[in-house]
C-alpha cells in the first residue's frame, strides 16, 4: 500500500461495506494493542474519506449484479473468498460499483 490508494472497508459477519480509507503515509510496524487487546502490528496511516455507520451500511448481496466475483457461477457462497485473503485489490469496475454504492447510501 501507498499514498493516495483508497481501502474499501468492509466487515464480515453482516458482510457489509462501510467505509473509504485514504492511505496517507507508508506502511508501519507497532505492537502496541488496538480494539481491546488485540495486537494488529502491521498498520498503515490513513484518513476517513467516507464512514457509514453499521445499520446503514451497505449488504454486499445487494451488489451481487455489480460485482465480477458473483459471476462465477460455481457455488452461492464462492464470493467469499474474495474477502479472505484480504487486502486485496479490487478490480476497477468492481471498485467503482462498491464507491458509488457507498456514496449513494
């Protein structure tokens, strides 16, 4: 990651899109804990572009026409990958469809 790439923030479980991060510096080491006492060393600076609270968050199964991992066509539930090996870079047309939904919301 580096300055000026945009992080699409989205949370598993309710599997929604919530948020556009800004990168604004280089990526950093540090051990001190994060959300409770959890220990997430590999840390990058950014800035919150857009942030929507969960309720208002956006389903990605309402997506599911916009986004090219739906169109695989083998299982329901293959998309999910997609987010497993997160960070990941997203496909420009895919990137844009989950921006503007965001926006819109």
């Amino acid at each position: 990651m580096k300055p000026g790439d945009i992080l699409l923030c989205y949370m598993t479980g309710p599997s929604r899109f919530f948020a556009l991060l800004e990168v604004t510096g280089p990526p950093y080491r540090d051990s001190a804990p994060i959300w409770g006492e959890a220990v997430f060393s590999a840390r990058v600076p950014v800035k919150i572009l857009l942030e929507l609270p969960p309720e208002h968050a956006i389903p990605v199964k309402e997506l599911t026409d916009y986004l090219s991992y739906f169109q695989s066509g083998s299982s329901p539930n293959s998309w999910t990958g997609h987010f497993r090996g997160s960070p990941v870079e997203e496909k420009p047309e895919d990137a844009k469809a989950i921006i503007a939904a965001l926006e819109e919301a």
